[in-house]
C-alpha cells in the first residue's frame, strides 16, 4: 500500500486526496472517476455528486465541510466516553469476586488461594485415587488436633486397594498421637522417618501433587499436574523413602536398637545437630530444620560441647569433624 492510500479508512485525508480536493475548489469540478480512486473525499464529505449522468462530483467548500467534521468527530468521542463509563459501571462490582478456577501460569500448574480452596482440590483428587498416596509432612511432631483430617482421604484410598505411604520428621517417632493415628487406617500403610525434609506435598497415583505456594502464606497451594515436574516429585520422594528409617509398622528391635546406638554416646538426633552445626547454622535454624523447638535443640548442643570438650561454638564444629561423629550416620 502506497503512502498516499494509508489514510483510507482512518479518517483522515490522504495526500493525494488533499491535492484532488485543492484542485476541485479551483476548477469547481473534479471528474467523478479520480474521486473514486480516493475514497477519503466521499467519507469525509468533500466532494458532492452534480446530479447528472455521474461524470462529475462538486467540492464542498471547507467553511461547510469542516465543521461538519468536527461535529461528527465529538459525537464519536462522546459515544466512547459513555461505553467506557457503562463499561466501568459493570465491571466495578465484580472486581472483589474470587475466581474460581484461576489461570495457571503454565501447563498443568494451577494456584489455589484459601484453606477451603485447597481442602476440595485435596478432596477431588483423594476421591479419584485408587492406586496410591505418597505424603511429606516436615514439622516434627504435629498437634493432636490436625491428625483426624487426613483419615477420611487416606482410608478411601485404601479401601479401593491402594498404598499410603508418608515420611516425617525424626521427632514424630517420639508421638503416641501419631502411632495411634495410623493404627487407626485399615490396609497398606507405611511411614518412615528423616532427620530432615523438604516441603509438604500430597502425591496422588503420581498424576497430581499439591505442595506449598509460598513458606509465609498457609493458605496458598499449587496444585501440580505436569508429568515432568510429577515424575521429579515421585523420584524424590523414593530417595527420601530408601533413605528413611521405618516407624509403622513398627520397626524390628534389631533395627530400634541399630538406630538408638551411638559411638561415644552421641544419639542419632545429636548427630543429625552436629551435621547442621558444621555447615554454620544457628540454633534457630537447627531447630527448625529437625522440627524441634529451641530449647531442645540448644539442651543437645551443649551435651555435644560437654561431650567433645570444647570452649567455644567454633571449637566444636572443629571437634565434630574431627570426632568421626558424622561417620555414624545412616
């Protein structure tokens, strides 16, 4: 498209229209056939058919047309400025309205926002699970009152046949609460422990997990339904798991009494701390990687220094690799 055709259709006047129309005002008439090829002069009222056989078309002189254009051009600004005002007015009431099923950021990862939310995406997928339930639960010991929710989902799964398997934290070993939690589920159920985890994550037949959105907001979930990033949860979990030291069923009492030996009096627990010590973190940090509150954690350090003789925080992350301590480890 040339240059001087661009203008069609905008509105506005093209330059060769411009120089057609100059010429009309001066010769009073312009052959009908050169307007036509310049449709800027009939859409903007420029020129005016004589009313003979069409051979010529007439200018209209620029005192007339151009208010004409003027009128025209602010009834179309005023028509805008009321659709954008009924636009607005229907619009203003739903922007407090939750959607439902949120946009995912990418192919099969979806964000849920709010307790109710996620407890119906868990219960929908609980609810088409047959074959298998993996569960992450880091934290340590969890409160009595939180350990009946998941029984309903995890029993309905086993019922249809399938397996539930679930990996704490090293400190819920030492939970009544959790034992008679499990002893409760009627079929394939196993749980083991770890000294740490990563994030807490629901894995359903391997085709749909749920894991956290954010460490600082509860009530905000991801619900995961992409086969790469399924399959990478699915194989993280079985390292973790061959890692893992039985808890129900009970473990033999060859294996209890493997895992509360220790070389020189150094608990499985204290050595899981001595690790952590040596990489530099804080007694705060400890206690929250192990899922155990400060004071605990600061009581083993102490009995650590105690027991390797050392005068200072340094000193004993010196002693400890030198002590063979984390040789002991499983």
């Amino acid at each position: 498209m040339t240059r001087e055709h661009m203008a069609h259709g905008t509105g506005e006047l093209c330059e060769a229209g411009h120089e057609l129309y100059v010429r009309a005002l001066r010769e009073g008439r312009l052959r009908a056939e050169e307007a036509d090829r310049h449709p800027c002069l009939r859409d903007l009222g420029l020129v005016r058919a004589d009313g003979g056989d069409g051979t010529w078309v007439h200018p209209v002189a620029p005192s007339v047309a151009l208010p004409r254009l003027l009128h025209s051009l602010a009834s179309r600004v005023a028509e805008q400025r009321e659709r954008a005002a009924r636009l607005g007015a229907a619009f203003e009431p739903l922007t407090g309205v939750r959607v439902r099923h949120q946009e995912r950021a990418s192919p099969g990862i979806c964000l849920l926002e709010g307790m109710s939310r996620i407890d119906e995406a868990i219960d929908r997928a609980a609810a088409d699970a047959s074959g298998e339930l993996l569960v992450i639960q880091p934290g340590g010991k969890r409160p009595t009152a939180l350990l009946p929710q998941g029984l309903g989902r995890a029993q309905q799964i086993l019922d249809r046949g399938g397996r539930m398997r679930t990996l704490y934290q090293d400190t819920t070993r030492y939970s009544l609460a959790a034992v008679a939690h499990y002893a409760q589920l009627d079929g394939d159920v196993e749980v083991r422990t770890l000294d740490e985890l990563p994030q807490r994550m629901f894995l359903f037949d391997r085709t749909v997990a749920f894991i956290p959105a954010s460490r600082t907001r509860p009530d905000a979930a991801l619900e995961l339904r992409n086969p790469a990033v399924i399959a990478h949860l699915a194989a993280t979990f079985t390292l973790l798991w061959q890692l893992a030291t039985p808890m129900w069923p009970q473990a033999s009492q060859s294996a209890q009494a493997s895992r509360q030996s220790s070389r020189k009096g150094v608990t499985p627990r204290q050595q899981a701390i001595a690790a952590l010590l040596t990489e530099g973190l804080t007694d705060s940090e400890i206690a929250a990687r192990l899922g155990m509150n400060v004071r605990t954690a600061r009581v083993h350090i102490a009995k650590l220094s105690a027991l390797l003789q050392s005068s200072s925080r340094a000193q004993l992350g010196y002693l400890i690799g030198r002590s063979g301590i984390l040789d002991q480890r499983r």
